[in-house]
C-alpha cells in the first residue's frame, strides 16, 4: 500500500481561537493504537475540550475524543484516553518554562495526517477575557461592514 502524500485534516478547533490569543504554533506527532488510526481515517474526531499537559518532561493531551472504531473488537481503545505527544527535549523544555512562567495554556488547533502520519498542532495560548471576546467580534463586524460599503460605491 502506498503512502499518503500531503496534509489531510482530520478535526480542527475553531473555537479555540475565540476563546485564545494564539501565541506560537507548535506541530507534534501522536503515539495511537491501531484502532484508534483507522478511527482517524475515518475522519472522526473531536477537539473541543482538549488541552495538553507537560508531566515530568513528557506532553500529554487530555480530553481529545477519538471514537471507538466501528467495526474493533475487544481491542478498541477508550474514546477520550490520555495520550503521549512526540516532540523534541528543546520543545518540552520551551514549552515547559512558557506555560509555568508566562501563565500559558496548550491547546489543539487541528488533527491531521502528514505524509500518512498522524499529527496535532498545538498552540501556546493566553485566555481571553469577555470583552476581549466582545471586542474582537466589533472589529471583524466593523471589517464587513467596511467592505460591504466599498463593494455597495463601485
């Protein structure tokens, strides 16, 4: 069988950028059972509440739900499990001093296959505040409106 070739997004976590001011953005790959890839290529999965978690010198992603294959036995894996990242000793440790010093967060941005291999992009995030929120939905309102009266004078 063949190898994929490019990027086939799985899940991605659109609100993640309401909810978080994107700091920097960080890829790692994913250390899954056999059930759980060909869950994944099914296209099935959900980011919504997970977030990433440094414990003694390893990343682990919490509360990603990767449903239990359809067609697995008694082999298939638990659908919200705590599963290991694979990222270099330089990352951890930049992640590790930005999320202890800076107050920041982990979180899933999107879920993909690169090159047949499974990988999640992780962002370093800060918190928004309600009116942080509310402030950047006027401005994205303000936009469109903006070009609405520009397509409206030609």
């Amino acid at each position: 069988m063949a190898t994929q070739q490019g990027r086939k997004v799985i899940a991605s976590n659109r609100r993640a950028r309401h909810d978080y001011t994107i700091e920097d953005v960080i890829e790692a790959g994913l250390v899954l059972t056999g059930t759980e890839v060909k869950s994944l290529r099914e296209g099935r999965a959900s980011l919504a509440d997970g977030f990433a978690q440094i414990t003694d010198g390893e990343v682990w992603l919490h509360n990603v739900h990767i449903p239990e294959y359809i067609r697995g036995t008694w082999t298939n894996h638990e659908p919200r499990r705590t599963r290991k990242l694979l990222m270099h000793r330089k990352e951890i440790d930049k992640l590790a001093a930005a999320t202890r010093e800076r107050g920041l967060t982990l979180i899933p941005l999107s879920l993909y296959f690169s090159d047949g291999r499974a990988k999640i992009e992780l962002a370093l995030a800060r918190g928004k505040r309600t009116y942080d929120k509310r402030h950047d939905l006027a401005e994205r309102d303000a936009a469109r409106e903006v070009d609405r009266a520009m397509r409206r004078r030609r």
